[in-house]
C-alpha cells in the first residue's frame, strides 16, 4: 500500500516536471522564432507609407521621415534597435493638437517608428478614468521634436504642441530587449507601461477595444493609469488643465 501510494505520487511529480519542461521548451521556442522572423514586423519605410500618403512636404513643416527609413533600409534589419531601445528605454511623446477637433496624440516608439493614438481628452493619472485612444497612422521619430502650425487645409490642420516627452519601459518584459518586449505587447493589444515624463509618470494600461470608437482602418484603444504613487483623482488635479504650455518652449497653443 504504501509502496504504491508512493509510486503513484512519484508519477504525479514526474508528470508535472515534464510539462513544466515542455512549456520552458516552447517558450524558447518562441522567443528564437520571433527573433528571426522579421515578417512580424514592418521597416520603417513600410510603416511610414501611410503617413506621407497623407502629406505634402511641399506644404507642412513636418518631417517626411524618409532619412529615417532610407537608413533603415540600407540596414536591412527591421528589427534593428534605436540607440534608446538599446539603452532598455524606448521613447514617448504627446502632443496637443489643435486639429479639426482638439485632442492630444500619445506616441510610442515601437519597431522603428511611433506608433500613434489620438487621445480626445488627453492622459489622465486617475485610475478610475479610460481615457478613448483612437489609433492612428505610424509617425516617423522625428516627429517627437516637432511643434508648429500645420495649414489649415492640409492634412491634421491645426497647432501642434509639445506636451510631454521622455522615456518609458514595458513592465515585466518576457524579452530580454525592450523593444521585442514593446512589440509583443503591442500585438497583443494590451501594453503595460511605465512612463517617465514630465508630466505623465508611472504605470499606464493601453488595452486594444473591440467595436468602439468611430474609426474605420484602425483600432480604438482605451489608455487607464494604474494605482501607484503618480495616480490621483481627476477632480483634484487634471494632467491637461495643470499642464496649458509647451514642455520644450513653454509656449501657448496661441504662442505657437
Ligand atoms: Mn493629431
């Protein structure tokens, strides 16, 4: 009896050892086919398409992005790491932008380029508040420092403000590379970040939506602050009325 009792428990333990291994196996598995399988992610160049279709350089300020992904291309490497990737920090930015409707954009930089929200009412650090995030098109990197006035009649019309800008991390990656562990998430559709602005700092929930939202091509997404020590109410301090200039000029939208 007690020899069986234990050859039974002894299975048991055997079994529970294998599929452990098993699943340790096809982690590997994964993070090796990832990493050699660039069809996942686009270069830059490819990302970029939809975002200079949408502009004549003749006409706005803003940067075209082509220097940007000529390199990219001469590198063949998609997934080649930016200089901050490699530091384990990836960049952000937000800006506020006076378009057709005001709103503010959350940019991430994710694969090479910015992976872009627009975002109604802008960040808030209130854990109770989901805050609308409609995807839109990738924009280059060097948008980050771009603040100006777009024509009127030209596409995003309006000024653009920098917000906020900065770093930020993906919590717990799984990868040993940020931006692998950004792009996972990404894909996903549900990143967890952890800001290092100015203005907006601490951890950050950006989960993909399904059916909600107006826009057609791209996802809507909802951006919602975790509980740490950067999160407060709404009502006692909001990020978009205590925060009314440039972060880099200090400037007014109307000084602009
Ligand atoms: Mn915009």
């Amino acid at each position: 009896m007690a020899a069986r009792k234990k050859t039974a428990s002894g299975k048991v333990a055997a079994k529970t050892t294998r599929k452990t291994a098993r699943k340790t196996t096809r982690k590997t598995a994964r993070k090796t086919t990832h990493k050699t399988t660039p069809k996942k992610s686009l270069s830059a160049a490819e990302q970029l398409k939809e975002y200079q279709r949408k502009r004549d350089f003749g006409k706005t300020a803003e940067p075209s992005g082509a220097s940007k992904s000529a390199s990219t291309l001469a590198s063949k490497t998609a997934r080649k790491p930016s200089r901050s990737a490699a530091k384990n920090k990836l960049e952000f930015v937000i800006q506020k932008h006076a378009a057709t409707q005001l709103h503010y954009d959350l940019r991430l930089e994710i694969d090479g380029v910015m992976k872009s929200w627009a975002v109604p009412k802008g960040p808030s650090a209130d854990p109770g508040v989901k805050r609308l995030a409609m995807q839109v098109e990738d924009h280059p990197v060097e948008y980050n420092s771009f603040e100006g006035t777009i024509p009127s009649g030209e596409y995003g019309g309006g000024t653009v403000m920098l917000w906020d800008n900065g770093t930020y991390e993906i919590e717990n990656p799984l990868e040993d590379d940020m931006n692998s562990a950004a792009h996972d998430q990404y894909e996903r559709g549900e990143l967890k970040i952890n800001f290092h602005g100015k203005r907006i700092k601490g951890s950050y929930a950006l989960v993909r939506t399904r059916g909600f939202g107006r826009s057609a091509s791209k996802p809507s997404w909802l951006l919602i602050k975790h509980r740490d020590e950067d999160a407060h109410p709404e009502s006692e301090s909001s990020l978009t009325t205590k925060y009314v200039k440039s972060v880099t000029t200090n400037r007014t939208m109307d000084e602009i």
